[in-house]
C-alpha cells in the first residue's frame, strides 16, 4: 500500500505517549497518522496488564491499564487521526522540501514531520526455556494476564521480584486460592509499599540467594 497524502504529523507508536501526543497534535489542527507494529493501540499496557492497577499516574489514586489506555484512545480521537496497526517502520527517509517518506512492511507513508513514541520498542516475553516449556505456553504458563479472572480459585506460581511481579501478586491473592511469589534474589525491586504490602497480604513469598531458599508467609 502506498499513500500519497502527506500528514503534518506521523506518530511511531501507539501506547500512551503516543495517543496522548495525537490529542496534542489535533489541539493544533494537525493533520495526525499513527503507526504501530501491533495489532492494537495501547503499548505495553494493554499488551501486558490490562487487567492490572497502575498507581503512578497524576490524577489517578489507581486506574485499570485497560481503562487508562480506554480514555487515552478516546482523548486521541479528538485529533480524527489515521491508524496503521501491525505496521512497522523500516526506513525513513528525507525528502528534498524537508518532508519524510516512511516506508513499512506495509507500504510507504508521507509526513511533515515524524514523532518517535515507541517506549521500550517492539517487545516480547522473557520466555521460559525449559524443555517442553513452548507447550503450556497459554495454557498453564503465562507471560501476561490478559483476563485476572481466568485465574479464579486456581494456584498460581508468579516468577519475578519487579513491580509488576508484585501487582499481579496482589491483585491475584484477591481471587485465587494459592499464590506463591518466587524471585531469584533475596530483596525485591518493587516499590518499597508494594512489598510492604506483599508482607501484610496471604501471598507465599520464596527469595533464593546462593543456592539457599529463605521463605516467609503471612
């Protein structure tokens, strides 16, 4: 496919930064195209915690990611923009009046000028290498949660000691029979209320540090 209309703004990317920064070009009456390599807008956050709360967003106590990304795409509809999903840019290209050509797996795009909003870039899971691992992959091994109610009255083993290791934790504890929170390490790399929170909560905690297992329940 190729499109000769030229946009005033092409946007890589569509999670946050870049919807947010469609709004932004539509509050200027600009022309607004955006293109991302996946199959929906949202980035990582409705890729990986949908069903997730996130805390660290101004005027948010907390908001679901799938409703945080809801209101982003609603909020960037006010710019009219064009979409392009499962697109991905491969060569830009500068034209000589200054303008760009974008060419993608696609086809090729024309813009005035180019925003780069593409976060962490195109990502996948750390997968798990275990032999024989690929075949539980969406049946009892998970690298995201997609739906938190899947998981109802099951016991479930969360591998990580990062921020979202910890949310998921949390928010599962509400609805699972079991969780256990594995980490390779002794300390956790959430933030501090976060495992204080962990401590307080009904999930089973196991830290490894040099070969030992050091556990804590509450």
């Amino acid at each position: 496919m190729s499109t000769h209309n030229e946009f005033d703004i092409t946007i890589i990317g569509g999670g946050p930064a870049g919807l947010f920064s469609a709004f932004y070009a539509g509050m200027r009456s600009m022309s607004v195209k955006i293109i991302d390599s996946l199959g929906q807008l949202g980035g990582q956050v409705a890729e990986l915690y949908p069903d997730k709360y996130i805390y660290d967003i101004g005027g948010f106590s907390r908001v679901l990611g799938k409703e945080f990304i809801h209101n982003l795409i609603d909020q960037a509809r006010y710019a009219s923009p064009e979409i392009c999903l499962n697109e991905t840019v491969l060569e830009v290209q500068k034209q000589e009046d200054g303008s760009f050509r974008l060419t993608t797996n696609k086809g090729e795009h024309f813009t005035k000028s180019i925003l780069i909003t593409g976060g962490i870039g195109a990502f996948e899971p750390r997968r798990l290498t275990a032999l024989g691992a690929d075949f539980y992959e969406g049946k009892n091994l998970h690298y995201s949660v997609k739906n938190l109610h899947d998981f109802r009255d099951s016991k479930v083993l969360v591998c990580g000691g990062g921020d979202s290791a910890l949310d998921w934790s949390l928010m599962l504890d509400e609805i699972a029979e079991k969780v256990t929170l594995c980490h390779r390490r002794e300390g956790f790399k959430a933030h501090e209320s976060s495992v204080g929170n962990l401590y307080k909560s009904g999930v089973r905690s196991k830290n490894t540090v040099c070969g030992k297992r050091a556990g804590r329940r509450q």
